[in-house]
C-alpha cells in the first residue's frame, strides 16, 4: 500500500516536472535549431532572380529581352526575343 502511493507520487511529481521543463512560446520561424525544425510557422519566401531583383510577388518575367546591354538581367533574351515582356524564360 506504501509502495503504491510513493510511485504514484513520484509519478505525479516526474509528469509535473516535464510539462514545466517545456517552454512553450510561439514559433515566429528565424530561430532554427534542431529542436524545432519540424516546427512550422507563417513564414512567406520570395526568389530572387535576374529576372525579379527584388523578390516582388508575380514579377517573375519582367525582364526586357529587347535590351541585350543590360547583362544578368535577361540571360535568355534570344529565347524570348519573340515572346517579349512578362513571359518567364529563365527557370
């Protein structure tokens, strides 16, 4: 009886213990380390390309492949010579 009521004790007292060792704050995605990196958060992603300097949303083929001069800017321009503004060429 003794023993019964001690292990339910230290088993009250040990599942006590992890749920405060556990911190929980909100996972804002900038602070990756192994602990949380199956952790998702809201966190939005932009490529950043000769054809989209900025990163801009839906300004992907914005180059102008009429202006050879302008280099790194459309490295494909002889495949879109014909197709002009807007059409993505660069993967």
């Amino acid at each position: 009886m003794k023993l019964t009521k001690l292990l339910s004790i230290l088993f009250c007292g040990a599942f006590a213990a992890t749920g405060f060792a556990q911190q929980q704050y909100p996972f804002n995605g900038l602070e990756m380390n192994l602990g949380n990196l199956s952790r998702l958060s809201n966190a939005e992603t932009r490529s950043i390309s000769p054809e989209n300097f900025t990163g801009e949303k839906g300004k992907g083929g914005m180059a102008v492949p009429a202006l050879p001069a302008t280099r790194n800017e459309n490295n494909a321009s002889w495949a879109a010579r014909d197709l002009g503004q807007t059409w993505k060429v660069n993967p």
